[in-house]
C-alpha cells in the first residue's frame, strides 16, 4: 500500500509512500545538508569551547567571563540572531552556522572545565612528579581523562543542534526543515512531508546520540569499568 491512516474521505493520506519516492533525490540532499550543518557547527563550537576552557583553567577569572558570555548567547533566539547576521552575511551557510555554534559553547565549555576539574589531584601530582610539564599534562592527562564527561556535554550539544538546524530552514538552508515548511505552507497542509522531516530529525538525533555513546566506551574504557563495579 502506497498510502495508510487515511484520515476522512476526501482528505489527504497521513502517509504517502509515492511522495517518498519521488522525493527521495531531495530528502537525501536535505539529510546532507542538516548533517552538514550540525557537523560544522559542533566541531566549530568544540575548537572555541576548547580554547576558551584552556585559558578558563590558566586564568579563574576567565572562565566566570566566558561562561557568562556562553550564557548571553544562548539565550538569544535563534530567529533573532539569523535577523541579525543576514544584513552581513546574507542567506547564506555563514548566516547559518553562527548562532548554532554560538549555542554550543555554554554547554561544551561547561562540560570540559568540569571534566578536568574532576581530575583527581593523586593523578596530577603523580604526573608532575614524573617529569610532566603543565601544558603535556593537561593535554595527555587531564584531557584523556575527562573525555567522558565532555562526550557527555557533546552529546546533548549535538541533539540541541540537530533540532536547532531545522530552524534554519528560514534561511533556505534548513535541511530536514525544509520538508516540516514545506508541509505546513501548503495550501492544503500535507502531513507527509512533515512526517519525514520530524521523523528523519529524530532518527538522525537518535543515531548520534549513540555513535557519540560508543566513543565514549571506546576512548574512556575505564569510565565503563568503574561504572560496573
């Protein structure tokens, strides 16, 4: 059957298949492009948040400033910041990856200072006293350690933006967000494309989520051990 869940006689399916299949070629170019852009904007959002959390852990100060300012960002709409960046950058992937970065970094920045910070001090004296300088110490043994609680921070990080990214469908670059506009600005609102926009969204979350959990088992194999004891 190419349609089920007819609601009433004379009203749309709930669900087309052979919508499906003469979209698949744009479904599959609006899932790239929504992966694309979640991507771009969590590896981007992970440098800053990393380089912040470096200096946050040099200078105490800082990191009070930075979180605050993370805060500031993540409050602003999203709508409201993709107004304000296309007069600068037009409707562009720039426009576009911004703010979701921007989104980012309270979470990330957060999770990494944590994450060292619950380094235990044992470990860090025994590192100095076999000869480590502070800069190898931080990144071969602080960070090592506290990859568990930053995947834990990406991994929420990662399905906020995955939502986030179908916002930008205002933009014109949307990706799965595309299909959700689409249905809805009909004349008549189709329900499929809606479907496979939301649903997509959520398979994509879905699948993160757990790629993101098995590198945490596969990098911090440790952590995995400690919890099952």
């Amino acid at each position: 059957m190419h349609e089920f869940f007819v609601a009433q006689s004379g009203e749309r399916p709930i669900f087309e298949w052979r919508w499906v299949d003469r979209n698949a070629d744009a479904i599959l170019q609006r899932f790239t492009e929504h992966v694309t852009l979640t991507a771009a904007a969590l590896g981007i959002g992970l440098l800053i948040a990393i380089g912040l959390a470096v200096i946050s852990l040099r200078y105490r100060w800082f990191y009070a400033f930075a979180l605050g300012a993370a805060g500031s960002l993540y409050v602003i709409p999203s709508l409201g910041a993709f107004a304000v960046l296309v007069p600068f950058f037009g409707f562009t992937f720039t426009t576009a990856v911004i703010p979701l970065v921007t989104y980012t970094l309270l979470i990330l920045l957060r999770n990494i200072v944590t994450g060292i910070d619950q380094v235990p001090n044992e470990v860090r004296e025994a590192a100095l006293g076999m000869g480590f300088t502070r800069s190898r110490l931080l990144w071969q043994v602080e960070f090592p350690l506290a990859v568990p609680v930053i995947i834990a921070g990406l991994r929420v990080a990662a399905v906020t933006t995955i939502g986030l990214v179908t916002v930008t469908s205002m933009l014109g670059k949307g990706g799965l967000g595309f299909f959700i506009r689409a249905g809805i600005q009909t004349t008549t609102p189709n329900p499929t494309p809606i479907i496979v926009g939301i649903g997509l969204s959520i398979l994509l979350a879905v699948g993160v989520d757990l790629l993101l959990w098995l590198s945490e088992r596969a990098l911090a194999p440790w952590a995995r051990k400690a919890n099952t004891r």
